[in-house]
C-alpha cells in the first residue's frame, strides 16, 4: 500500500515553501530555526 | 600525477594547513577575514604553493587527504567530529576564498578552473578511499568538505552570485560522478548533499530561466537508477527502506514546492522508477502546475473535454522519439503511420520490444514508453489537423490505433501490463495527453476480444488505485469513467466479483462518484 | 506480473556498501556549520515533552510574543541561523535597536533631550550581555552610525 505521505514529518499542507526549512531526506521533523543558516548582517557574528 | 612530491612538500602542506586553521579560528579571521586571507596567500606564495599548476594541485590534494585522515582517526569519538569540523570549514574556507579571489574579479574562468580541479581532487580520493577502505569507508569527511563548499560559494557575494550557475554546475556534475551506482558507500551523504534546502533553492529556484532543472532531473534519474533494483522486489531491508523513504521526502518537497518540474521530467523519471513502486511514481504523476484548478474528478457529469486546459500539450523535456531505436525500426513506424505500410510492421512490433525471453525482464521498458508516446502524441496531431478532439469516436479507426490494439493482443501477459503501464503514466493532470490516452484505454477496454485484457487493464488502474495517496487527477477520472459509464459494462465482468473484498473495493470507489 | 528479480553481482556488492554506510548515516548537523554555544545535541525527552516544533515558531509574530530576555539569548545564543534573525525583528518590533559598535541593544526610554542629523542623546534601557541584564543609562549618546 505503500506510506502514509502525510507521516514522514513534512507539513504538506503549509502555503509556505517547504524548501528552506527542509530538515533533509532522513530527517523526520522540518529544521528549526535555530538550525538554519542565515545571511544575518556581519555585525550580528559577535562570536 | 604520479611523480613523486618534492622532498618536504607534505609536511610543508601540512604546516600551512594548521597555520591556516589557527587562522581561521581566532577572533580577528573572524572580524576580518580578507585580511588574514591575504596575509595567508603571502605565505603559501612563499612556500612556493602558487608557483603554478602542479604544486597547488598537490597543495590540495595533501590538504584534502589530511582531512580525511583526521576523520579516520577520530572516528569512534564521535565527541572529535567538532575537532573534524573545524579543520575541514576552515580547510573549506580558504578554498572558497582562493576560488573567489582568484584569477580578475570579472574573469570567471581562472575561478571555475580552481573550482572544479577541488572538486576532482576530492571525488578521486573518495573514490580511491573507497575502493581501499571498502566496506570501513567513512562518508564523514566528504559530507562536510562538499555541503560547507557548497554552502560558503552560495553565500550572498556579488563576485559568487556572478558565477552562481558554473558552481550548481560543477557541483551537479561532481555529484553526477558520485552517483550512488559508483560511490554507493557515500549513498546517503549523497541524497543529503542534492536535497540539502540551499542545493535545491539554488538550482531550482534561484538559478534563473529555470537552468539547474536539466541537471537536477539527471541527478533523480541517477538515484532511481541506483534504488530500481533494490525496489523491485516487495520486501525492502532496512538500508534500502531508509534511502527509499528519503527519496519520498525529497519527492513529497518537490511535489509541493515545485511541480512543474515533476510535471516537465516525468517521462524520464518513469523510464527508471520500477513498474512495481506505484506510489513513488503515483507520486511524480500526481503532479500539476500550480496556477491550474483541478476540478474534483468525482463532481457528477464532469465534461472532462469541456475542461479549459484539457486541449493545452503538457511540456515533455525528455526526447522520448530519440529513444525509438534502432534507425529502421523508427522509420517503419513513421512509414505506417502515415500510410500504414509495410504491412509487416504490426506483425514484428513484438520483436522488436523484446529483448529477452527471461521472465520479468523480457521488454524495453524505456522503448514501450517512447513508442505509445510517439503514437500518442501523433494521434494527438493527426485528430488535430481534421479540428477535432480526442474522443472515443476521433481516435479509431486509425493507424495509431491500430497500434495500440496490436500490442493489446499480440503481447504477452508481462508485455501488455508494460504497454498498460505506458498509457497509464500519460494519465496526469487535465491536458491534451491526459485526454487521448484516457480516451485510448478505455477504447482498449471496450473493443477487447478476451476478457483478459479487460482484467488487466483493470489491474493496471487499479493498483494505482488502492495504494496510499497521492492519485493523479486522469487515473482517477479514468477509472470513474470506466465504472460509471453503462458503455463499459464493467459490472458485468466476472473479475469485478472475484473476490468480496475486490467487489466491496470498486463500490466503495463507486459510492464515493455518486 | 513482472515478479521479483534477482540482485546481479554489481547490485551485492552495492548493497553491501549501503548497508555499511547504514550505520554511519549523516545526521542533520553534519551539514550546519558548527554552532559557537549550542550545538544540535538531541537529547530523549518523556514522550509528554512536546516532541515536535510547536507550529508557526519560525515566524516574527511568535518571537514578538517571546520576552525580550528569550529574544536576547536566542539573539547572543544562536547567531548566524535564522533564529537570531527572527530575534532581531521581533526586537526592533518592540522598538529595541542594535548599536554595531557595542554590539548592544537600547531603547528609549524618554524622549531624547537632544536629536540631530549624526546622533540622538538622552536616558536608555540597554541589554549588557556579559551581566545579563536590562540596565538604564543616563545621558548616552547614540550615534546613527551605530545603528544596524
């Protein structure tokens, strides 16, 4: 019968693209945003 | 090359690539990075690193191996996969910075060359490390070095946006290279690496005109490839299954957010999907352009040829009548489908789809599925020329379908479920092949001389049927058409009540059109 | 009715691979840059933990429901990802402003006493990150220079 779609943790019924959270083929749950890399202006890289 | 390393020149590597690293993980790199960079060039000059061709390529191939050597000895720490880390980002930093500084800011040329001979470096000692570590080898290393690459030249910069569709390119066809076929140790680092969110924002999104699709799809294509002969039988272990569902969800992502590009590669990814994986191909098929409203196809008395999109011809980006080979065998089938000569053709069409007698793999499937496009798509043209629709009227009495009926009964039982599976694969969202093909099975059905061939065209719709979502829009339109329509008699059939739960299947089918 | 088909010899030996790489599966963070403070450490929670993200956290309107000392660590906490960017927004939302030589952020907390072109110059609430706490300041300048 093959998978249920809707379970493999992608929210397929958001508006939004679901690209750039994509937490990747083996992940069940989308990215957080704290796992997303962004280009946040340099002065936010206070290391 | 294999001469020798002047004397020295790996430790001389070695000493630059942890000065580097220090470099790169103190403060000030961190604030200013083009100024430790530059201070850097300086000392790889003066090691002579620059002096030419030879020994940058040797630079980066000891600096490369030092990094997979890290990874080897840290391996069961998985506390030093930080340790690995910061070597390999920085060891990735500085090329990216060589690549992006290289050569005149407009010259692009100087950048790629440097680019790609990276990328040849690494995939030559991956594909060594393979074959030496066999069954120990250790897809870490590689992972990172190609994802942190990938993500540092795809950064926001004016001098890497200019060169944006050289790098998707040299990386699709560094990945192309490492097709899981030829490096199936680094299988998942693979999958992980082409539907990485950034990889396929760039190549699918942001490369503009749509010019990373080609070569997004030839990546798929070698990824189906590489699964087909683990998917094709029912029970998959637990490796395979993992890799499967992960291609679910790469597939499930591009279904949603870009389908278009399933609707325009769907030909060339069905060639290599295993008959048998109905719902991943159920998948691709279900896929419809976004600015199209799918009218649902249980609303009664749907006039689906009334429908405004089901005359547009869907965009096909694979050249299906380039795969009718050989030569000869083409130019009969133009032959008689303009004047339905040589005779002969319809007797040898078996012949010449078959390739062996070995059951399970006796036809060309890609062959099958390029002929009944060709014929379909000139039946399409020809019903066109006389201003007509495809109807069940229009398409008969036709070369084209005298085609279709041939390998209806002239094929074997394995052969006519691969020229089932063809038409059925046409059976998409409202559009002219939709249309004639929907139109085309169900004529199949209603003029079959054995009740053989009515089964299995009921078996072909219906297993596409019964499996979990997602269905494509034409099967389900063609299946209510079959069982609704008194034309077809279908509930007259004995396989309609084989079985209880058969029978109880197709009323509830029936139920939910009424 | 095509029926199973046996693995050819080039297909075990894939397989043999595969099954190897199985148990060296890539995990997410592989492919993040490393994180300065807090890496991606899954750790089991009771299963009557929320196990999942709760749903629109990755949007600026959730953030602004966050407190500023929640916005502040996930500013100071998780810089380069999109959490720190949300943060900011959210942030600038409740009228807070970055000053990119201090790395600080301020907020009016009167009107300024004096505002020209280059600078405003007044009574602030500012964020110290090494104390960890909101503080006033009496008569700072802000240079426009400074804001992000």
């Amino acid at each position: 019968m093959g998978q249920d779609l809707m379970a493999l943790g992608l929210n397929l019924t958001s508006v939004e693209n679901l690209y750039p959270s994509f937490g990747g083929p083996f992940a069940d749950s989308p990215a957080r945003p704290q796992d997303i890399d962004y280009n946040v202006p340099p002065e936010y890289l206070i290391n | 090359t294999d001469i020798e390393d002047p004397p020295g020149f790996a430790e001389r590597t070695e000493f630059l690539l942890k000065d580097w690293i220090t470099i790169y993980h103190t403060q000030a790199a961190g604030r200013d990075p083009i100024k430790a960079f530059s201070i850097f060039v300086n000392k790889m000059n003066a090691y002579g690193i620059l002096k030419g061709d030879e020994p940058l390529t040797r630079f980066f191939r000891h600096a490369t191996q030092c990094c997979i050597d890290l990874t080897y000895r840290n391996m069961t720490d998985p506390g030093l996969k930080t340790k690995i880390f910061q070597w390999i980002d920085a060891y990735v930093r500085l090329i990216a910075l060589l690549v992006k500084h290289s050569g005149e800011s407009g010259n692009s040329s100087t950048k790629l060359n440097l680019l790609n001979k990276v990328l040849g470096i690494v995939v030559g000692i991956l594909l060594q490390d393979q074959e030496v570590h066999g069954t120990a080898f250790q897809q870490l290393g590689y992972n990172r070095i190609f994802i942190m690459l990938f993500l540092e030249l795809s950064a926001h910069d004016p001098v890497l946006e200019n060169i944006s569709l050289s790098v998707i390119t040299a990386f699709c066809h560094t990945f192309h290279i490492l097709r899981p076929s030829l490096a199936p140790g680094f299988c998942y680092s693979w999958l992980e690496l082409i539907s990485h969110r950034v990889f396929i924002g760039r190549i699918l999104a942001s490369i503009p005109q749509q010019k990373g699709w080609s070569m997004y799809s030839q990546l798929l294509i070698d990824l189906f490839k590489y699964l087909a002969p683990f998917l094709r039988n029912a029970e998959l272990a637990k490796p395979v299954q993992h890799l499967y569902k992960g291609t679910l969800r790469v597939l499930l992502v591009l279904l949603h957010d870009f389908p278009e590009f399933l609707c325009d590669y769907h030909f060339g990814f069905c060639d290599v999907i295993p008959p048998n994986c109905i719902q991943m191909r159920n998948l691709i098929l279900s896929a419809y352009p976004r600015n199209m409203r799918l009218p649902d196809p249980f609303t009664p008395n749907l006039k689906v040829d009334m429908l405004t999109d089901i005359g547009g011809a869907p965009r096909i980006f694979t050249n299906y009548a380039a795969a009718i080979t050989p030569q000869s065998f083409k130019k009969d089938l133009d032959s008689y489908l303009k004047a339905r000569s040589p005779v002969t053709f319809l007797s040898e069409l078996r012949s010449n789809l078959q390739i062996s007698n070995e059951p399970g793999s006796r036809y060309n499937i890609p062959l099958m599925n390029a002929l009944v496009l060709y014929v379909g798509t000139q039946a399409i043209a020809h019903i066109r020329s006389k201003n007509l629709g495809p109807t069940m009227a229009t398409i008969v009495h036709s070369a084209h379908m005298d085609i279709f009926q041939n390998l209806a009964v002239d094929l074997d039982n394995e052969g006519r479920y691969l020229f089932l599976n063809a038409i059925a694969n046409q059976l998409r969202y409202p559009n002219s092949h939709t249309h004639y093909f929907s139109c085309a099975i169900l004529y199949l059905f209603v003029e079959a001389n054995s009740e053989a061939i009515q089964e299995q065209i009921t078996r072909v719709l219906l297993e596409r049927l019964i499996v979990n979502r997602p269905h494509p829009w034409g099967l389900l339109i063609t299946f209510i058409e079959l069982i609704k329509n008194p034309q077809y008699k279908f509930w007259d059939h004995d396989f309609v009540h084989c079985a209880p739960e058969i029978e109880k299947l197709f009323e509830s089918v029936a139920n939910s059109c009424m | 009715p095509l029926g199973p088909s046996p693995l050819q010899k080039e297909h075990q030996i894939q397989f043999q691979m595969m099954e190897a790489a199985y148990y060296h599966l890539p995990t997410p963070s592989d492919s993040e840059r490393l994180r300065t403070y807090l890496q991606r450490q899954p750790v089991p929670t009771p299963q009557h933990y929320p196990q999942q993200q709760l749903p629109h956290s990755d949007t600026v309107e959730f953030f602004q429901r966050l407190s500023p000392e929640t916005l502040f660590f996930v500013f100071y906490y998780m810089e380069g990802t999109k959490a720190q960017y949300l943060a900011a927004k959210a942030l600038k939302k409740q009228s807070w402003r970055f000053h990119t030589k201090y790395m600080m952020w301020f907020q009016r907390h009167e009107e300024p006493k004096i505002i020209n072109e280059e600078f405003e110059q007044g009574t602030y609430i500012y964020f110290d990150y090494e104390k960890w706490g909101q503080r006033k300041k009496e008569g700072f300048t802000f240079e426009y220079k400074y804001l992000e």
